[in-house]
C-alpha cells in the first residue's frame, strides 16, 4: 500500500513539475530555409511517424518524394495526406519491403527506369524489439531490416546518387548504439538473443555502415550522415508492452514525430555539412558516438560480411 501511495505521489510531482521539464529539454528544430524543387528525394517507412513528417517537409519544400513502404495501402493515406497539407502532388508511393531482398531489388530496379535523379535517401525504416524472427532471406529480423535492408538499397542506388551529385545519405540510429556490440560469430543470434540488445547492435551497425560509406564515397559528391532523433512517441515499440507503457507514462517528456524528424531533416537539407561527411548527429548537432561506433576495423569487416551475405561484390 504504500509503495502505491509513493508511486502516484511520484507521478502527481511528475505531472507539476512537467511544463518547467519540457522547457528544459527543448528540442532543436531544422532552421534551414533551403528550397527542393527539382530535386527527388527517397524516405523509407515514410507512411507513419518520423518518416511521414520528414517525407512531408521534403515535399512541402517542393522535392518529388517517395514514400517506400511496406504497407502500400498506409502510403496511399500518407501521401493523401502530404499533399493535401503541402499542396505538391509529386507525392509517390511504392512498394518496399526491407525484410525481403527481392522486393528491395524490385524497388530498386523500378525507381532506377522511373527517375533519372536521386538526390536524397533517408534510410529511416526500422523496427524495435521483435521476438526472434527471421527475414525472408534467413537473417535476425532487427539486423536484417535495419541494416543489412538498408546497406542493399544504398548499394543499388549509389551510381544514381553519384550522377545526381550533390547528393546525400542519411541513415537513422539510435542512442542505444552505445549498448550494441557486433558479434560477427552471432550475427544472426542463433546462439543467444535478447532482443533489446539486439536492436542495439543493429543501430550500432548504421553507424558503422555511415562511416565506412563515407570514406568510400570521398571525392564522389555524395555525402552520408547517421542519426539519432531521440526519443520519439511512435509504432516503434509496437512489439513491445512494456515500451509502450513508458511511453504511455512519459508521453509528455517524449518528442512528437515532427520534432523527432528535425535532424534528419537538418543533415538532408543544411548547406555547407560536406565538410562533416560520415559524422553522427543528435539535436541538430554532431554528437558522440561509442567507442565501437569508431572502429574502422569493424567498420571494414562488417562492410565486407554484409556484401557477402546480400551476394555483393566485396571492394
């Protein structure tokens, strides 16, 4: 009983306390004017949260935007949506399921006989917490989607980055990188799963995946950028119950969608960030990043172990 009393008296503090809370932690917004017509730009898992609101200001700035979804008929919504809200009709929905190599290489092969400019990816899809599973090519579902889905859309889309120079990268993360570890003898967790750690080990895996693309691409006028939109109110933790009691408990401290999609807009948009190539962003901000995330040797490995696995040629 009075554990009770002293968790709701905990709580009615919380919720006093909350508007000072929420002033403190002001969320940096994406200050740059810079305007998109004629440019195209790619957003994955664009029909709900972050990815719709960054697809919305893309379009709202007058680029043409792909919505690459796995759930088409959600896109249709979304872009209805987008632009009803923007005004830009050039609002596109395809299909893209990043759990599925082959329909990756669809999208891919589509996109490339449809457009003749790339000028924009956003690798924001992911997924959180899901009890173990495995894509439609036999990989662990969280490093399957987050990464390696990710790693093979870049990978058939960088030649047309390349011809639409300058043109950039940006791939989603998380600050629970800092958790993740690559065991390249348990990349799959076959041998033991947990499947918080496990999503950690695949944001750790963007991170890698930015750097070492960045080095690749010196020189090319294609520039990449890694993530962290903090904590956001989202379907990410759909899998999850507990998750999604915490969030349910803090939604006031948490970011909206909108203000979760602000650096991934800063690093798509801000003119003058070349010079920050394969750097890591939170708050509008270069950030920290783990000691692991700063292993070129990783770095290099897991980029030849991903090339192996989705049958590319190793560089």
């Amino acid at each position: 009983m009075f554990g009770l009393l002293v968790l709701l008296f905990f709580l009615f503090l919380l919720f006093v306390a909350a508007p000072q809370i929420r002033k403190m932690l002001a969320f940096e917004m994406c200050t740059s004017t810079v305007q998109l017509p004629g440019k195209v730009a790619i957003v994955t898992g664009a029909d709900v949260g972050i990815g719709k609101e960054t697809a919305k200001e893309l379009a709202r700035r007058g680029a043409r935007v792909y919505l690459a979804c796995r759930n088409v008929q959600k896109g249709e919504l979304a872009a209805r949506e987008i632009q009803a809200v923007t005004g830009n009709q050039q609002v596109l929905v395809r299909k893209l399921d990043l759990a599925d190599t082959k329909c990756i290489r669809a999208f891919a092969k589509d996109f490339l006989a449809e457009e003749e400019h790339l000028h924009i990816l956003i690798n924001n899809a992911g997924v959180m917490m899901c009890p173990y599973s495995k894509t439609a090519d036999g990989f662990e579902m969280h490093i399957g989607v987050n990464h390696l889905g990710h790693f093979l859309l870049t990978h058939l889309l960088l030649e047309k980055l390349k011809d639409s120079a300058p043109s950039r990268v940006i791939n989603l993360s998380s600050l629970g990188h800092h958790l993740g570890r690559i065991h390249f003898h348990n990349l799959q967790g076959e041998k033991f799963y947990h499947s918080g750690l496990a999503y950690c080990h695949s944001k750790l895996a963007n991170i890698l995946f930015t750097r070492e693309l960045a080095k690749r691409l010196q020189g090319s006028g294609v520039t990449t950028y890694s993530v962290h939109p903090g904590t956001v109110s989202s379907e990410l933790f759909r899998h999850s119950s507990v998750m999604k009691c915490m969030c349910w408990l803090f939604s006031y401290f948490l970011k909206t969608p909108q203000q979760g999609a602000q650096t991934s807009l800063y690093c798509a948009l801000t003119e003058g960030l070349e010079v920050l190539n394969g750097s890591h962003f939170s708050e509008c901000k270069v950030t920290w990043v783990s000691a692991q995330a700063r292993n070129e040797t990783i770095a290099r490995r897991l980029w030849d172990v991903s090339c192996d696995l989705l049958g590319l040629p190793v560089d």
